[in-house]
C-alpha cells in the first residue's frame, strides 16, 4: 500500500481557486458544527451545573442512570468539540485543514483581490437619479470613487481576517489548555491506560471552564473564516449562543419529575 501523501504535499500544486473552493466547503461545515457545538454545550450547562434542575432529581436507583448520563454527555462534548481540530487531512472537517489551505501568500491574494471586484463592479441603485446628462455623469463618477475605497477598505480587512484566524488557530495547536482537552479525549474516545502524551509526564485534567475556553476560541476562528473565505458575516458567538441558549432553556426547564411516585415506590 503506498504511504499516505501529507496534506501540504497534497495541495502544494493546487491553484488559489482550488484551495479557496475547498476551504468553503470545509469551513461552512465547520459553522454548523459549532452551531451543535454550542448547543451541547448550553445543555451540557444544565445537566452538569444548574442545582435548579439537578436538584428535582429524586433520590432513587435512578439518579444512578442520571450520573452517567452526566458523565457521557460531558465525554462527548469533549470528543466533538476536539474533533474540530483534528490534523489537516484530505478527508478531514477540521480547523487545521482550513488554515492549511488559505495559508498561502496567492490565496490570500486572491480572497483580497476577488473583494475589491466585488465592490467595484456592484451596481448600487440610485433612487432619484438626475435628469441632467453631466450630473448623471458626475453622480456615477462619484459612486464608482466611493465603490473603489470601499472596495479597497473591505479587501484589506478580509485579508486582516484571514491573517488573524490563521495566527489565532497557530496559537491554539499547542496550548496547554486544548492539549489537555486532546488528552482527556484519546482516553474518552479509546480504550487507553495511558496516551503517548503521558508517556512524557503526567497530564493535568480540564476543567469545564477549559472546555469553554476552547469553544469561544474556535467560535472566534471559524467566525473570521467564515466572513474572510466564504464571504458571510454571522456571529455564532452572539447570536447562535442566544438561540442555542433559548432553546436548552425552554427544554430542560419544561422537565418535570413525580418525586411522590419514586417515594411511593421506596416505600411499597
């Protein structure tokens, strides 16, 4: 079996345009995966934090069955969210694999370049144009100046984007915090006594703050990915999280548990 190609190896030969379509394909899966990401994890703030809810839990052989559900949906709020940025690969849906594509001099380029010909050839619509030839004229000629440095303005701050997320995600791959994650993921997801990370000494176990932590810093990244390379401004920070937050409010607050028929059964 021949030994796999690296990715860089992969795309070292591909044309900015081809590196650009595969990164939006990437990255708009990579949204709707944090959409469900934050979603778990306003949920994951009920089960494992909200006394208002853990305290209806009846005293029983069933608050047994709670704890590991506790416990599994917190394990796999780890294994998702780190799924995120697994390793650049040809087949992965990863942070890693995005900014791998668009860290590129001419892709870059080519994001900033398309931007400013966006702006420049859009027609605005001119609600009361004049009647006059030359004020037509020189109306138009105002508007393309303005399109032009708009234009301009814009495309430099998509590449501003690009740079940010690509220094932010180069931030992440080695910090102490989402290694831990990555630790407490491999013995979550597989049948471990120890990981190779172990191997070189003990590893400190996260904290939920730490899962947060690295939800926040991803929603950041594919936030300006998103706006940069597929060209849509949308905050998942703010209002996917709202929503997200609706809607684990109106479902775990709706739950209602008959402590009278748990006490009825202790004492039949």
């Amino acid at each position: 079996m021949p030994k796999r190609q690296p990715f860089g190896a992969l795309i070292a030969n591909w044309t900015p345009e081809e590196r650009i379509d595969r990164a939006k394909v990437i990255i708009e899966r990579l949204f709707y995966g944090l959409d469900d990401a934050l979603q778990r994890h306003e949920n994951n703030e009920y089960v494992q934090f909200r006394d208002e809810f853990i305290s209806k839990i009846p005293k029983s052989r069933g608050a047994n069955a709670f704890v590991v559900l506790q416990q599994d949906l917190a394990s796999y709020e780890v294994i998702r969210l780190l799924a995120l940025w697994d390793r650049e690969a040809d087949n992965a849906l990863s942070i890693p694999t995005a900014i791998a594509l668009i860290n590129d001099d001419a892709v870059i380029a080519s994001l900033e370049g398309s931007v400013l010909e966006h702006h420049k050839n859009s027609r605005p619509h001119v609600v009361s144009p004049p009647d006059d030839p030359e004020d037509a004229a020189f109306l138009a000629q105002q508007i393309k100046r303005m399109q032009e440095e708009f234009g301009e303005e814009r495309s430099k701050k998509n590449t501003e984007y690009c740079r940010q997320a690509i220094k932010a995600a180069a931030g992440l791959i080695n910090d102490e915090v989402k290694l831990k994650l990555q630790n407490l993921r491999d013995h979550r997801a597989h049948s471990l006594d120890f990981t190779y990370r172990e191997r070189k000494g003990p590893i400190g176990k996260p904290l939920f703050k730490d899962v947060a932590f690295l939800l926040d810093r991803s929603t950041e990244i594919v936030e300006l990915l998103y706006s940069s390379v597929n060209g849509v401004s949308y905050s998942l920070a703010e209002d996917t999280r709202d929503l997200c937050r609706e809607r684990s409010k109106e479902f775990w607050e709706a739950i209602r548990f008959d402590t009278n028929k748990t006490e009825r059964a202790e004492n039949a």
